[in-house]
C-alpha cells in the first residue's frame, strides 16, 4: 500500500493554530509588517515637518539681516543735536535688539548650542554697542536709583558704600543701570507701574535680603547674591544671574541664563529653555508668584502661558547625552508654595528714579 502524504503546510496567512511553529512564525511575520508601517508613517510625517537643519538655517538668515540692520542703525546716528529725534533713533534700536533677543528664545529649543552661544553673544554686543552709543549721544539722560536718607560718606569709615576692587571687570550694563545694591538684612520692594521709563534693573552685592519687584521691567542683571529671597513680576526681555549662592527665585520672563550658581532654587515662568553655565544644586519649579494685577503684567510682557519650559534646562557645561546632574526638578513636597506680595512699593531704604 503507497504511504500517505502529510497534507501541505499553510503558509504565513492561512496559519495552523495547532502549529507552535506557524504561530511564531505568524507572530514575526506581523511584527515585521507593523515596522514597516510605523515606518512609512514616520517617514510622511518628517516629509511634511520641517527639519532641524532648514529651521536653522531660517533662523541664521532673519538672523543675520537682522543684525546688519541694527548694526547700519548704529553706525547711522541723525547728525542733529535735537534730543528727541535722538531718543527716537536709540529707542528703534533698542527695539530692534529686543525682537532680535525674541527670535533668539523662541528658537533655542532647536538651535545648535553653538549657534544659541554665538548668538546670545551678538546680542549682548550689540546691547553695549547701543549703551555706547547713548552715553555718546545723551550723555546727561541716564537714571540712577539713590537712598533718600543717606548721609555724606565719612572718609574715615572703609565700610561705607564698598567700591567692587575691580570695577572694570564687572559688566558694564550692571554698573550702569539703576538698581539695589551692597545691602544685608533687609526686606526692600519696588514697585515699577508708575514708572514709564524703566528698562534694565540690577541686585548687585546682597546678603540675606528679600526683594520684591513688582511690575514690568525690560531687563534683569543678578549679580552676587547670597542666602536672598527674589520674587519678580515678569521681565519682558531677559534675565542674567551671576554668582548667586543658597538663594531662591521666584521669576518671569522670555529668556533665563543662570551662572556660576550653587544651591539656589529656581520658580521659572521662560519662553525659552532656562540656560546655566558653571552651576551646581540648582534646582527647578513652575513660577509661583501671585500680587495685584500680575495677570495684566503677564500679559504684557506675552508670558501669560505656561509652557513648562522651566524643567527643560540646557547646561552649556555638559556636552554628554546623558541629563546633567548640576540640576535637577524641585520635589513637590519641597516646593514653597503659591506666594503673594502686596503692591505698595515700600522699602526700608527708600529709593527712587532720579536723572543724573
């Protein structure tokens, strides 16, 4: 009697169930039809998407006719000794360097760290080129902040207002502008809504203080800040800390850089992605401040949405693709909570705007 044939094997998509061998084989099958789907749906999506590279290079370009605008503004002063056309001149410069610091920030997420430094570095040429050129122009038109109870300094006492041994190296932006500075101990608020004109702010050399600021400004220098507590209102431009030790902040504003910092708590509302160089223990959460009328001032400033970007901190220092462990997100049962400061604008030391 002829021997009986097995009948036919299935093939991949008429499988025997009772076959371990098919189904494993079914199993492959399927998983390689799924890859090669995610696949072409991967690919479509990136043919519709703009890549990295061409958003960059839109970005170099505004950039750069961007900066030879402002640069031919510079070099292009009316020749006139009418202080208004001047300050007209100065003030559309100023304005073009802040919407050139805007498309800065609103690109960082995808910008190259090189291109990112090299073009924060422009900016801030260009600001002391502008700087320059005001005290070229209006010699006369500064603002400076001054303690209306101090007394005339005693020769004999070193303690007085301490003059920085080196003056000359530090920036001149922070030297220039009005702000608070060489105070310990104290709780010092300032409240900007009544004044029009103010644009960069400086807390330079504090100790163990507190600080207010409430209302909109259009730039913030921190330098040399130890064991102080910061609560801002929004800052429509950006926000430069240096050298800052056991300190928290509570700030608003388009664009963050935070150097040479150690063991400071950062509550961030920034456009942008939080930048820090030299850092060590920092640490960061969502902004927290509450005061009468912040809402309008957020809006104002265009920072009335929160976007997360505080916990997407870029460490200029830490080229591995692994995260930096120079910071780290603040624990929720860390955090100190809603804050609320009152608008009064006191001051133990009273200051106020005057024109030098």
């Amino acid at each position: 009697m002829e021997e009986e044939l097995p009948p036919p094997q299935s093939d991949l998509s008429s499988p025997n169930p009772s076959s371990p061998i098919d189904t494993t084989l079914q199993k492959k099958h399927q998983a390689m039809l799924d890859r090669l789907s995610n696949r072409h749906q991967s690919r479509q999506k990136t043919a519709t998407t703009p890549t990295t590279i061409d958003s960059t290079a839109s970005f170099l370009f505004k950039f750069t006719e961007s900066k030879r605008s402002i640069e031919s503004l510079l070099n292009n002063s009316p020749n006139t000794p009418d202080p208004t056309l001047l300050k007209s001149h100065l003030a559309n410069i100023s304005s073009s360097i802040s919407s050139l610091e805007k498309l800065v920030a609103e690109s960082s997420y995808f910008l190259p760290p090189y291109e990112l430094r090299s073009s924060l570095k422009c900016i801030e040429n260009l600001k002391q080129s502008l700087e320059n050129l005001n005290s070229q122009l209006l010699p006369k038109k500064k603002f400076s902040f001054k303690n209306k109870s101090t007394s005339k300094p005693n020769p004999g006492n070193s303690n007085t207002n301490p003059i920085p041994p080196n003056p000359s190296h530090i920036p001149q932006s922070i030297r220039d502008s009005p702000g608070i500075r060489n105070k310990e101990s104290q709780t010092l608020s300032k409240n900007f809504k009544n004044f029009k004109e103010i644009g960069e702010f400086t807390l330079s050399d504090l100790d163990s203080c507190e600080v207010k600021l409430i209302g909109c400004i259009n730039a913030l220098f921190v330098n040399k800040l130890r064991n102080c507590r910061v609560y801002t209102g929004p800052v429509i431009g950006s926000i430069l800390l240096e050298e800052v030790e056991n300190c928290v902040f509570v700030l608003a504003s388009h664009q963050i850089r935070i150097h040479n910092a150690k063991g400071c708590d950062f509550y961030l509302r920034v456009r942008s992605r939080p930048i820090i160089e030299d850092c060590g223990g920092v640490r960061f959460a969502p902004y927290c401040l509450r005061y009468v009328g912040i809402e309008e001032d957020l809006t104002e400033a265009g920072l009335e949405e929160e976007n997360e970007s505080w916990g997407n901190v870029d460490d200029f220092k830490w080229l591995r693709a692994v995260k930096s462990p120079n910071w780290s997100v603040l624990e929720e049962s860390e955090r100190i909570g809603c804050v609320e400061i009152e608008g009064s604008g006191s001051i133990e030391t009273e200051v106020e705007i005057e024109k030098v």
